[in-house]
C-alpha cells in the first residue's frame, strides 16, 4: 500500500506538470464514460432491475392466443375465472381492466385513470396496504358492496394522508365508494400512475358477461418449483378442455404464459442493448484517442523511464507506475462523466420512440456508481496497458544516446496501430449512424394514412347526471362538439374511442356477405374505430376521396 500510495502522488505531480494534455484526456474519456453511464442508467432501470414486487421472477402473464393468427390478446372474463378455479401451477391469479373515472368528490371533479381488479390482484404481488384491507371475496361479485382501494398521492392530495380517510366516501360515476385500503407510496402497476382501484367483478357486464370476448390482463404467480414450461403445458390441457365445453367462444384459441416483466419491457430492451453497443463504440474511440496522446507523451519521457531503470526500477514498477496515471485519468474523467449522464439522461429518454416503460426507475443510483467505477479502473487500463508495455521496453544505451531514435520508431508504430483501430472503430459507428437515420428518416416519411398537422386529441369525462341515460349521454355529446366547433380556428371535430398510432387497437373478425363462418375465430381480422360522422374530415385523410 505503501508503493501504491508513492506511485499515486508521482502520478499526480506528472499530471499536474503536463495540464494541457491532462485536460484534453479527461474531457474525451468524460464524453465517453459519461455516454455509457448515461445509457447503462437506462438499461439498468428499464431492462437489468427486478420488478418491485416480492420474487417477481416468479410473475407471469396469462394470454389467450388466436392459433390462426398467432397473435395473443387478453382473454375473456368467464374463461380467465375458469383458468383461475382449474390451474395448479400457480400460487394466486388475478386480473384486471383499465377504466376511467369521473371523480366527483372529495374535492374538485377531476377525471381520473383507475383500474378494476380481482379480489386477488394486490396478494398476487405480494403488495401490502399501508393501511386498511383488500377487496373481499364478496365484494368482487357482481351486486357486490361498492368499495374502493386508493394510490398514496391521491390519499395524500384528497385526504391529506389522515388515516381517518378509511370509510370516508369517493364518488366515482356517480357511484359512492367507501375507501377501505391506501397503498403504499412506491406502488405502480402499467406505464401510467392510478388513483383508484374498484372491484372488477362489478364492472360493466357488456365487457365481462361474454364468453370469447377480449376483456381482462390475467396475471399469475407460480408455485414453488414450477417452471413456466410446466405451467403453459397446464393451460393448453385446461384451454383445451374450454374449447370442448363452449366450442362457439373458444374455438381455435389457446394460451401463453409469458414473464411479466418481458411484458412490461417489450421490444424496448432489444432497442436498448443497441443503443448501447453503439455508445461502447465511442468509449473504444476515446480510449484509442487517449492511448495516442500517452503514447505521444512517453516519447517525450523516455530518457526518465531510462534513468528509473538504469537507478534499479523494473520493468513491472514502470508499467505499474504507467497505469497508475492512466487509471488516474480515467478515474478524473468518470467523475466529471457522471455530470454528463445526469443531464444525458433526459436526452436518451426522448431518443427512445414511444414512451420507456420503468422510467421511474431510472437515475444515478448505486449500480450506475458501480458500473462507472468498474468501467473508468477497465478503460484506464486499457488504454493505458499498450503505452506502459511499450514505455518500459527500453534499450538504455539508445535511449540515454542525444537523439536516440529507436524507442520513437516503436512507438510510432503502435500508434500506428491505435490509429488503424480507431477509424475502423469510426467507420463501423457511422455506418450503424448513417442505418440510423436513414431509418428514423424513413419512418418520419411513412404516410400514416391522415393528415398530422394541426390535429389534437384530448379526453372528456361528463357530469353523471348528464349520463345516466342513452338519450342524455348522447345529447351532451352534440352540446360538447357544437360548443368546440364554435373556437376560433376549429374546422371540425368529433369523438373516437381509439386514437390512431398510440399503440392501442381494436380488432374485430369480419367477413363479406350475410354467410357467418363456421369458426369465426378463423376469420380475417381487422381495426374498428367508432367514430362520428365528422371524424375523417377532422382527421383529414389522406387516401379520403368522399
């Protein structure tokens, strides 16, 4: 420790006497360190973190799959019930639906994200109420006593994080609901943050009652010692045994259990990993860079390293010493690196199309300190290892000689080869650059089948008086759209329960003619959007020639 500490101040003093080369090797490795924390903070948060639930790796997502189209959807209410009374391979299985609300009280009216979900849903987490219980049993059945489980913040926001907020009432739809749990602060579940949680079994029984009909995300904790493998080969003999019982509704589907959180990322981690291939391509450039700036100082050093070695030093003390300052360095330009990834980050964030699942988990934290540290101590080496072997090969006769040439000879072609390095490490990052943008220029080119420009989209939530009937719901809809057609500037406008290219979808089977098909399963699929009679001339269409 002794020799380290000596070699850790000569260090310093050698950097201290040369400041123009120092900065410069510590800016480049701070743009190269900092570009690869910034992105590994992303990874890290996005794709390598467990799930914050207990044992997540145990977690699963349940699909029902059209076997003639090989595409999965949600399954149906009725079979998801059917799948959680026979299957054994799982500890708990739950589900839920998304729903809005219009909050009406406490409080001023607000529209609302909510989900329903099965009595189970929060134990198959393993996810603990802060204060109160989860829905019963009783409760999650169609005539059940309304009850609502709510978010921290809206606890926090609503009630002021009283815990007399238990049993005081939340008027959603015009529905009162009791609150009978707050959930702790770090809970999420999807992309956006909740508020309120009802009971699913009291939905809407045009969504749940229909066999085959799409409805519900099941998810499923696995027992003890059961593979996924084991469980899907469960669910194809239970989704079987369905499609015999109510051939009309599950006729050529079957199921697949997927991880829930290879559901949660998507095909974004793929994205990602990319992304970061390509930024490790700059840390190799700069570490290139670097090496050629130590090995164009060692020249200059090369009648000290002979003295050193003529006054006794090893070959291992100046190779030791060497990589003491360029782990030095790189240690210099980690620190300044992660003041590079903290305002990186919001960059790479907006450079990811669509929104980043997890997003709230990214940031600087322990893994992301440790991965820079673990990096700056490998690149300092790295780009230091090839000077230090070269530096403490030293003929002393030549390099004590006025002029000696020999040791610039050597070292300029191991710069040579550095140099060779580096533009073939460039090349290959310009060309995966020049793919890049002719891809994204390619996309921003795609005619997405309406015009973009000057178009918005918002959501609407009505008073319950104003929709407590057909006649009613619809008469403050034509009140809404005569009231906005009237803004300055509006030339047309109109409703849409899906907007178009935000990743939601409708998908319907159809067939020409009155002749229904023997498996309607089977049957070619398409997007439905339900819409008014102005929606395509607000949405100015492209191929629209009425």
């Amino acid at each position: 420790m002794g020799t380290l500490w000596q070699d850790i101040r000569y260090a310093l003093r050698m950097l201290r006497k040369s400041p123009g080369f120092t900065a410069v090797a510590v800016l480049t490795l701070a743009l190269g360190i900092g570009a690869n924390t910034a992105i590994f903070s992303v990874v890290e948060g996005v794709v390598l973190a467990p799930l914050p639930y207990n044992q997540s790796d145990r977690l699963v997502v349940v699909w029902e799959s059209n076997l003639h189209f090989k595409r999965t959807v949600w399954p149906s209410y009725p079979n998801f019930q059917d799948w959680r009374r026979s299957a054994g391979s799982f500890q708990q299985m739950a589900a839920l639906r998304w729903q809005d609300y219009d909050l009406t009280s406490p409080g001023e009216s607000a529209h609302l994200i909510g989900e329903e979900i099965s009595s189970g849903f929060l134990a198959t987490l393993s996810v603990k109420l802060i204060l109160g219980r989860n829905f019963s049993q009783q409760e999650d059945l169609r005539g059940g006593t309304p009850v609502v489980i709510i978010s921290n913040r809206f606890w926090r926001n609503r009630f002021s994080g009283s815990p007399k907020a238990l049993g005081k009432t939340v008027t959603l739809n015009g529905v009162d609901y009791p609150v009978v749990g707050v959930l702790p602060p770090d809970f999420r579940f999807g992309d956006e943050p909740v508020d309120v949680y009802t009971p699913l079994g009291q939905g809407d029984p045009l969504m749940l009652d229909p066999r085959g009909a799409p409805a519900v995300l099941s998810i499923a904790r696995l027992k003890p010692g059961v593979s996924i493998a084991q469980a899907q080969a469960e669910m194809t003999t239970i989704q079987t045994h369905l499609e015999q019982l109510y051939p009309d509704a599950n006729r050529g589907l079957g199921t697949d259990v997927v991880p829930l959180k290879q559901v949660m990322i998507g095909d974004v981690g793929r994205t990602l990993l990319l992304l970061w291939g390509a930024v490790g391509l700059v840390l190799l450039i700069a570490c290139a860079n670097v090496a050629n700036l130590l090995l164009a100082r060692s020249a200059g050093r090369t009648s000290e390293f002979a003295i050193r070695s003529a006054l006794g030093a090893s070959r291992t003390r100046v190779v030791r010493q060497l990589l003491t300052e360029s782990t030095l360095l790189s240690l210099a330009g980690a620190g300044l690196g992660l003041s590079v990834a903290k305002w990186g980050i919001a960059p790479v964030l907006a450079a990811v199309p669509g929104s980043l699942p997890r997003s709230e988990n990214i940031g600087v934290n322990a893994a992301v300190l440790l991965f820079t540290l673990g990096v700056s101590i490998a690149v300092g080496i790295l780009f230091g290892l090839a000077p230090a072997l070269k530096s403490s090969k030293i003929d002393l006769q030549a390099s004590l000689k006025e002029g000696g040439r020999s040791a610039t000879h050597a070292h300029h072609r191991v710069q040579a080869g550095l140099l060779i390095i580096q533009m073939a490490l460039t090349l290959v990052l310009l060309v995966g650059a020049g793919l890049l943008f002719r891809t994204i220029r390619h996309m921003w080119e795609t005619n997405p089948g309406f015009d973009t420009q000057h178009v918005i989209t918002f959501k609407v939530g009505f008073s319950p008086s104003l929709s407590k009937t057909a006649p009613s719901m619809r008469t403050a809809y034509r009140q809404l759209l005569e009231r906005v057609r009237m803004i300055p500037g509006v030339q047309a406008v109109d409703f849409t329960y899906i907007v178009p290219l935000v990743g939601e979808d409708n998908v319907a089977p159809f067939w020409i003619g009155s002749q229904k098909p023997a498996v309607v399963q089977a049957a070619p699929r398409m997007m439905v959007f339900d819409t008014g009679p102005d929606y395509l001339r607000a949405m100015g269409p492209v191929f629209h020639s009425g």
